[in-house]
C-alpha cells in the first residue's frame, strides 16, 4: 500500500511539474478514466519454450489520470490478469505504474478528433506464481479517437520491462523479460471539459495612456499603423483615419444634418445632405470596421500596440456621441460550436471593457457575437472583434 502511494503522488507531482509553464483550467476539470481489454504476450530470458503467439492471455487494462494541458497528462494505470512464463506455466501477475503521457497532435482546446500519444512510466510488477514483485518500466502508444465532448474510443500498443529473474529464471540484475501488450476500449473525461487559457492580464490604463502620448508626440497626431508579419494583423486602421477625417471636416460639426455647401455645387450638397441623413438614421456605419485580431483560443489581443487604437475610438465615441457596434468572433476551423460561441462573446466582452474603462458610457455600446466563423484567409484572421460606428 505505502508504494502504490508513492507511485500515486509521483504521478501528480511529474504531471503538475509538467505543467508549470502553460495554461492549466482548474484542478477538477479533464480527468479521465479509461478501461480496456486485450491480449497480452510474455518474452523473456531465457526464451524458454513456445512463440509469441503461443503465449497470448486475456489483458485488463484500467487507468485514472488527468490532463494538465492539451498536450501533458499524468496517469495512474493497472495492467493485469495472467501470462505464460518460460515454462509455459499460467500465471496471475499485476502491473502497476504510474506514466507521463504527451500527446503530439493536441489543439489549444483539447477537442481535436484524432489523439496519438506516447507514453513512458515506472512502477511494481507482481507475479502471483513466484511471489516476484520487482520495479518495471512501462512505455507504448495510445491512439484516441474523439465519438463526444466526453467519450474516446482509445487503443493502446504498450511494452512493460523488468528484471530477468522474474518469471523465475534468469538475472536478478540485468532487464530482459518483457511483457508486449494490446487493448482497446474506452476513456471518458470526468469533471469540467476542455480548456480555458490563462487570464489574460488586466490592462494598466494608465500605462496604455502613457504608450499612447509617447506615440502621439512622435507622430503628430496620426492614427497609427500596426505592421506585422501574419497578413491578417496588419491593420493600417484606415477606417479610423477615414472617421477622424470625416469628423474633422471643418464645414461639419459632426452632429447636424447639413454641412456648408458654399463652395460645392447644388446635385454635390443634395448628395452630401442625404449621405448625412443616412448616416443619422443609424442605417449605415461611419468609416470603416476597425478590426481587433486575438491569439488563438483566448481573449487576448496578438499585439499591445492594439491598445493605442482603443484610445482612439473611445475619443471619437465620446466627442461626437457615437453608438459602437461591438461583433466579436472565432475561427470555426479550430474548437466546437460550443468553445468558439464562448470565445467570441468574451472578445467583444473584452473591447467592450476597455472602451468602458476608456470612459465610453455603457448606453453607447451595443455587442453581438457571431461564434465560429471563416470568412478570412489565414484562418487566423477571423479570430477578431470587430468595432464599427453609428450615429446615437
């Protein structure tokens, strides 16, 4: 009993280590219980009698763990029921270890259909026949493939490596019996499901407002240009240069209906006029959308220079008594329905604040989200917020 303790709190303490360095949900969510059967096959030395297939038994294969991340587990498994050893003797033996699993084709939100992940461990092996109980290594695959949020048909190829004495014959101090096993069968996820990733930071207003004098000193006033390398981030943010252009016309305060069309002919101010009064029906936005890119599987921005463009919308908000439409999105290609439907209200949740925090009265912000969508190429460009402006 002390070992099987030893084995269990080594697992959790490889796993949490393990862990450390990425987004982790909370301690109940993504456990797993899996159970399998198949077929197992003892080799040893020496060798003995009868081949491979003539050393087949029923296998049991039932394990506990929980993943830390998409991509770390750590699990407590038992491997049992009975092997041939090299005299062809029945036997019953248990196996119990404690393994690190990684899986190499995880998602960010752990709902990727298909599952390949190697695994490695150590722990007791027991043979009822002779009273063996020696330390053994555990290593294999394990495929998974995904049939709900919370079932996995899951097949696993796995080896288990002890000392060669025991089965009896043999060394007591060199590796060479072995144990190759088959299974298959199901795992199901207990407690919370899927992925949350860390909290994105609280942003430091004042800190975005000293980036954002910095700038403006430097830049006299000009609406700045993010540049990045992905196509998608590279927001010139010409919709708001076009606003603040429009907003600053000298013949128009922005607010009435009329301009002054002294200097325009009469067909070019009737055009002007009912431009405007569309405008002021709340039937057409003003300017261009500004768009608000964020990494993958969060409600975090892809650059903090975004933060000097909130800045700048929640002036013109506030000086011209804007209405903000705030739509926020997802990439449909990566996550379920359900995760990209939660994603994109917490974008347009999280502009929403900053404009707030930026001194834009709630009343003059409307939100909506459009969950999944793959309306841009990258895919990666339709994870956004999208702001445009209307009339109050």
């Amino acid at each position: 009993m002390k070992k099987t303790m030893i084995l269990m709190a080594a697992c959790l303490v490889a796993g949490t280590a393990a862990a450390q360095d990425s987004p982790v949900d909370d301690w109940g969510a993504n456990w797993f219980l899996s159970a399998k059967g198949g077929v197992s096959a003892f080799i040893g030395k020496p060798v003995g009698h009868g081949d491979l297939f003539d050393r087949e038994k029923p296998l049991l294969n039932v394990s506990v763990g929980k993943w830390f991340t998409p991509h770390v587990a750590g699990r407590l498994a038992f491997q049992g029921l009975q092997l041939k050893d090299a005299n062809m003797v029945s036997c019953n033996y248990q196996n119990l270890h404690v393994d690190f699993l990684y899986n190499l084709t995880a998602h960010s939100d752990g709902m990727q259909k298909w599952d390949i992940i190697p695994y490695a461990g150590c722990g007791l092996i027991h043979n009822s026949y002779n009273g063996q109980k020696p330390f053994a290594i555990s290593y294999g695959l394990i495929g998974r493939y995904r049939l709900s949020e919370r079932l996995h048909l899951s097949g696993e190829l796995g080896a288990t490596t002890t000392w060669q004495n025991f089965d009896g014959q043999g060394a007591s101090d060199k590796l060479g019996d072995h144990l190759l096993q088959a299974s298959i069968g199901l795992s199901v996820t207990i407690g919370k499901v899927g992925w949350k990733k860390s909290r994105v930071h609280e942003v430091d207003l004042n800190q975005v407002n000293r980036y954002y004098d910095s700038w403006q000193n430097q830049n006299k006033g000009t609406v700045p240009s993010v540049q990045s390398t992905a196509a998608h981030e590279r927001n010139n943010y010409s919709g708001l240069n076009s606003l603040r252009k429009r907003l600053a016309n000298k013949d128009w305060d922005g607010i009435s209906d009329t301009i002054n069309v002294d200097s325009l002919a009469d067909s070019t101010a009737i055009a002007a006029n009912k431009y405007l009064h569309i405008l002021k029906s709340g039937k057409k936005y003003i300017g261009a959308p500004i768009y608000f890119f964020f990494k993958i599987g969060t409600h975090e921005l892809t650059e903090n220079a975004q933060f000097i463009n909130i800045k700048e919308v929640s002036e013109v908000i506030k000086k011209y008594g804007l209405q903000a439409r705030i739509i926020g999105a997802a990439d449909s290609e990566t996550g379920t329905p359900e995760i990209n439907e939660r994603l994109s209200v917490e974008r347009a949740d999280y502009i929403a604040g900053l404009l707030k925090a930026h001194g834009v009265d709630e009343t003059h912000i409307q939100k909506k989200h459009r969950g999944g969508i793959d309306s841009y190429e990258p895919l990666n460009g339709n994870r956004n917020t999208c702001v445009v402006l209307y009339f109050k």
